[in-house]
C-alpha cells in the first residue's frame, strides 16, 4: 500500500485527472495523537452497543415488490420509524407470498452502532458542546428511506466526553477548516458514529448497503478503523460522479486500525470543482474463522455559520 498521508492532490497526480475537492487519508499520528493510545480506549466498547434494525427494515423494504414499494411508502414509514412495531404488523397489511415472507423474516441485523453529536465553535479557543438530536436523519430526497428521522443509543459520555476524543475532533474540525479557503468556519456540527460490521461464514459484511453514496454533510470521515481482524476485503473508496452521471474510483484503500479517510461530501463541486461520492467494499471472513467484525468512528461534519 502507498505511504501516508495522501492527498487530493497525491490521487490527482496518480489518477492523471484533476482533483481539486478535499481529501485526506490518514493515520492518527498525522493529525498529532497517539494511535496506540487511541485504539486501546476504544477498542472493547463496540461489543456493548446495540444492533441496527434500521439496517433490517430498510433491507426487506428492498427486497419487496416494486409495485407494493410504490403504494406502501406511508406504511413502511410506521413500521420503519416505530421500534415497537413487529414484522408481522408490516406485512398482515401486505399481500405477500410464503415465500417472500419467509425470506423477510430471514434477516437479522449485522452492525451495532451508537451515535453523538457536538458542536465546535472555531474560534482562537475551540469550544465543544454536547449536542442531542431527537433523531438522525440524511439531508437526501424524501423518497430516500435514509432520509427518514432515526433514533439511535447516545454514545456512553465516558467514551467521548474526555480529552483524547476532544482533540480528535478539534483536529478533524481544524482540517475542515483549513481546506475551506471560500469561507471561514465559525462553527460546525459534527455527528459521529461508532459502527460494528459482522460477517459470517457465506454472509459478507456490509457497511454500505445502499451502495456508492453522499452523507450529505459538508465533509465526513467515512471511516477511522479500530478494529479489522481475520477478514478479506473492505476496501474504502473515493469515487467522482462525472458530468455524464458515471461514477469513477478515483482511491481506495483497506483501512487499517488508526488510519481514516476524510473527504469533502456534498455541495463542494460549487467551491472546488469535483462531486466526491464514496462507499466501503463488503468484507469476508478469513477461513478458518467463522465470524469477523469491522469497527469503525465515522464522522458527518456540517457548516452550521456561516450558512453554506
């Protein structure tokens, strides 16, 4: 693998096309903290988080007829957003064959994830402040289930209410900062997630099941890897949508514990010329293990003043 860091200006020398929108691929020593003090605080918390079910009912809403998708919205919405509404309160409104049903009730969840929000202001002194978000929700189309309010476990303070964490965020923030010459950053939000991906035996881990996407934050850390052990695969990648809608890798690397991937996510080809889009590959168990885990930070980081 090549040598880090490595920026957009590292892909666009390598790519031979021009890449003007942020990116940064890191370890946690580049940005001035110690990534073996880093990766053992937080290494053992992600067994104690809770599985994503969003994850489950957006993966059967999937897998239903085109027509039903097309007339059931609403109704999927009430089982989506209701963590007390059960599968078979969804589909006894439904008329679906044994076989599809059986397939839904087939899936079980794969990642466990907790989240927390603060907010940095950005002056000569950073000051952060914990946020609490009634719901997270991804600033995308209506039509776009991600785009619909979820409720997930706060982050337990001792993990990221401290000193080792907080410069985490000043560093990334600063960076921001620092790559946004059309603007100064006054203040940003930055929500993060502490993601736990599964594979198993014949089952792949899948952190992007929506396939090559945007945030839709200003910048994000799709990935901070903590823990990657006995699998194949889950490569991070960097693709530009083109004028034509083709979508082009333009980098991709496997992560490794303390390494991060930063890049610049929606809007920026007005201020910088590129529309960066990303995803993570599936990963794969090592045989002879028949289950592996991928524990990841990642981070949506959003303008609040001035206003983009």
């Amino acid at each position: 693998m090549r040598q880090l860091p490595i920026t957009e200006k590292d892909i666009s020398e390598w790519t031979a096309m021009p890449v003007f929108s942020p990116i940064l691929c890191a370890d946690l020593n580049y940005l001035g903290i110690n990534t073996n003090e880093f990766i053992d605080f937080f290494k053992g918390c992600f067994i104690e988080m809770p599985f994503d079910f969003y994850d489950v009912k957006r993966k059967q809403w999937g897998l239903l007829p085109k027509e039903i998708q097309a007339s059931k919205f609403e109704t999927f919405k009430k089982y989506y957003l209701d963590n007390e509404a059960s599968l078979k309160q969804f589909t006894d409104q439904l008329n679906l064959d044994s076989e599809t049903l059986n397939h839904l009730e087939s899936i079980q969840p794969w990642r466990r994830r907790s989240v927390c929000t603060f907010d940095l202001e950005l002056n000569e002194d950073i000051n952060i402040e914990r946020f609490y978000p009634k719901g997270f929700e991804q600033s995308l189309d209506e039509s776009d289930v991600r785009s619909l309010p979820r409720v997930f476990e706060e982050t337990k303070s001792e993990l990221v209410e401290n000193e080792l964490f907080f410069n985490f965020l000043q560093s990334i923030a600063k960076y921001a900062q620092k790559m946004s010459p059309h603007i100064v950053i006054k203040k940003i939000r930055t929500s993060v997630h502490f993601m736990s991906v599964r594979a198993k035996e014949g089952v792949p881990g899948n952190n992007s099941p929506e396939g090559v996407h945007e945030d839709g934050a200003d910048f994000i850390v799709s990935a901070l890897v903590i823990n990657r052990s006995n699998m194949i695969g889950g490569k991070s990648q960097v693709f530009e949508n083109m004028s034509d809608g083709q979508l082009v890798n333009i980098f991709e690397r496997e992560l490794q514990p303390g390494e991060f991937l930063f890049q610049a996510d929606t809007g920026e080809e007005k201020h910088y010329g590129n529309d960066l889009w990303h995803y993570v590959t599936p990963f794969y168990v090592e045989p002879p293990i028949e289950e592996s885990w991928r524990d990841i930070i990642g981070l949506d980081l959003a303008i609040i003043q001035p206003k983009t």
